[in-house]
C-alpha cells in the first residue's frame, strides 16, 4: 500500500497531535515496512519536530511548491488535492481532525482521526474563530472520509450524537506513548534532575498544559488539604497566560514552598520526572484520551484522575478516579497512596500490565486492519 498522511503537525508541533501524527507514521513504517508513506507538509517545519520521526526508507516528504504561508495553507486545505492523485496513494489519512477539501477528487480512499470535539461539548474554552475553524473543517472530514478513527469510546460516542454518523463508519484505534517512556532510568538519572529541578526526594506531579479545563486548581486545592511539609506538588507546562491564575492560587493557599512550577521541561527530562514521583494527578474536565496518564502508567506511577470523559480507557480499573472538582477525595487518595506503600506497589504493576494493550505492534495492527478494509471496501 501507499499511505499519504497530513504532515502539518508533524512537522510543527511538539505536543499533543504532533506526538501522535510521528507516532502513527514510525510504528506503521517499523511494523509494515512493506508499505510506502508520504508525508505531505506545508513546509520543512522545526528540526526539533521532525528529528522525533524516527528515520526509515518507506517514508518520504511530499512539501508545499508555494513559499508564502498563505498560499502554503491553501495548498494543505485544498491544492494539496491535486499531488495526493499525482503520487497515485491508495490511502490518505488526515490525522488532526480534517482531511483537504475535495479529497473525493484525489483518486483514493480517505480516512481521518478524530481525537476530541472539545471545542462543541466545551465551546467557552476556545475563541471564537479557532471554534469555527475546527467545527467547518471537522464536520467536513466526517462527512466526507471513507472511514473515521476515534482514538477513544468517549470520542466515537460524541461523533455518532454531534454529527449523528453510523457507528459503522467509526473505528477506535488508541493511541500510545512515546517509546522514551520505555527506557529504563537509571537512579544517576533520577538525581541528576532533582538536583537540576531542586526537587525532593518523593513528589506529587502535574503534566499539562496550563489552562482552565486541565484543572490544576484542584490538585493545588486538594495539596492544600495536606496538612505535611513534606508532600510536595510539581506542575509541569510550557508557560501560558493562565499561570498567573495557579500562581495567584498558590498563593493565596500559602503553597508557595510546596509547589515548584516547571516551564520548557525538555521532553528528554519528563521519564526521570514520572519515575521519581509518588502519584500523578490528571484532573481534566475533559479529554479525548490523556496521554498523560498513559505515560504515567508505562513510567510505573500511579494515576489519580478524573471522571467523565475518557481518562477511565486511558488509566484502566486500577488507577483512582473522582470527580474532577472534588478535592476532598483526590486529598484522600493522596494520602492513601503515602500511608499504604503495598497497595501502592499493586496498582503500580496492575497498571504496567493495564498499558500493554497500549503497545506499538498492537496498535500498528489496529491501524493496518482499518486500513485494508477502507481500501478494499
């Protein structure tokens, strides 16, 4: 087969999607060699981005002939139409909830991957513009793909009640980690970014990007309910403008010798983080997966998180969940957590087991299942 894949986020973004695009394309191209994949991008994007595609002879780049970023984003809309039915694809999978209008005309089958509809169960967490970007872009690839990837139960159950598509047209295929979660880390390792974080020997951590719906205010609410120094809590985000919220928070809540705020983490220090943690705290509103909490699982820690989207799929039925406000019983597990050392060490090695179903090979054929049968429909 020959797989087209929209590379924007490949070769753009360092998080989120773009973990997840170099994801999808490096398990395909390791587990099914025997296929050829172009990566069409807008552009040569950021080095840092596309040094974390791991190499391989089946993948090539297909780039934008435009220099201007205009007419570079209207290629990626709706000119790239044209290269995908030049380079003869048999598959074209748009892997950030939109495919290029007009795919019908590209000569191949079409599928996209829908990873949450956020922006319409929680329209007050985007602007007004972004949201009607992805509303028109998004309700086009669903009408208009083959076959549609739901990266979790909750997602294919919006898409089927917002957009009212057939269950029949809606795959789920889960997402992995990172393999440098994988790796071992070795206790000069785990010193070593102590030291450099000035962090203590046992933590509490926060991994995610600072903004309301990722609800770090409870995980500081329910730290504050701690009564001991020596439970600490590391947040983890690049900087945004809602930082001056926690900080205010921590503040107020007189946290300040309790809470270390880390910006610009590089993503090589982040294993050595979740290792040297005592309990991960995902307090969502809401998520289409949380990879988070899948790192935290792999990395051997164990996971509080929050109830009513997704984070149950991702976490499985040993980690601790609660309501996402509810910092009374996230305090409550906290201190579980520190006061049974044995059950702590069972729900560590339930969830190692639990994220094996999460496995590279494993999701690869998930992927190359949907695949041959959009193909040969």
């Amino acid at each position: 087969m020959q797989i087209g894949f929209d590379a924007k986020k490949i070769v753009a973004n360092l998080t989120g999607i773009g973990n997840y695009s170099r994801g999808v394309v490096t398990m395909l191209s390791g587990c099914f060699p025997e296929n050829k994949y172009l990566l069409f991008a807008p552009g040569k994007g950021r080095e840092e981005c596309t040094s974390r595609l791991r190499p391989s002879p089946n993948v090539s780049f297909v780039y934008s002939p435009h220099s201007s970023s205009l007419l570079r984003e209207w290629w990626r809309c709706r000119g790239m139409v044209k290269d995908i039915r030049r380079a003869g694809i048999d598959l074209f999978h748009g892997l950030s909830n939109e495919l290029p209008f007009g795919i019908r005309k590209a000569g191949c089958k079409s599928v996209v991957t829908i990873h949450d509809l956020i922006f319409l169960r929680l329209p007050e967490t985007y602007g007004f513009l972004a949201r009607a970007i992805l509303k028109a872009k998004t309700r086009y690839a669903c009408r208009h793909a083959d076959r549609i990837i739901a990266i979790s139960r909750q997602t294919k159950q919006d898409i089927m009640a917002f957009y009212g598509i057939t269950e029949e047209k809606i795959s789920i295929v889960y997402q992995g980690c990172d393999r440098i979660f994988y790796r071992p880390v070795s206790d000069d390792e785990l010193h070593d970014v102590q030291v450099r974080y000035a962090l203590p020997s046992r933590y509490l951590l926060c991994v995610g990007t600072f903004e309301p719906r990722k609800n770090q205010l409870t995980a500081l609410r329910a730290l504050a309910q701690l009564d001991a120094d020596d439970i600490r809590l590391v947040l983890v985000s690049k900087r945004t403008a809602y930082q001056a919220v926690l900080e205010k928070e921590i503040a107020d809540l007189g946290l300040q010798q309790r809470v270390h705020v880390l910006n610009d983490v590089p993503n090589g220090d982040l294993p050595a983080l979740y290792r040297g943690s005592h309990a991960f705290l995902y307090l969502s509103c809401f998520e289409g997966f949380g990879i988070p909490v899948l790192e935290a699982l792999v990395s051997g820690t164990p996971v509080i998180a929050a109830t009513g989207s997704c984070l149950e799929e991702a976490g499985g039925p040993d980690s601790l969940y609660c309501a996402p406000y509810d910092h009374h019983r996230v305090a409550e597990y906290i201190r579980y957590l520190y006061d049974h050392p044995d059950r702590r060490a069972e729900i560590i090695e339930a969830g190692r087991r639990y994220a094996r179903r999460f496995d590279e090979k494993r999701l690869a054929d998930d992927m190359q299942a949907v695949y041959q049968e959009v193909i040969y429909l």
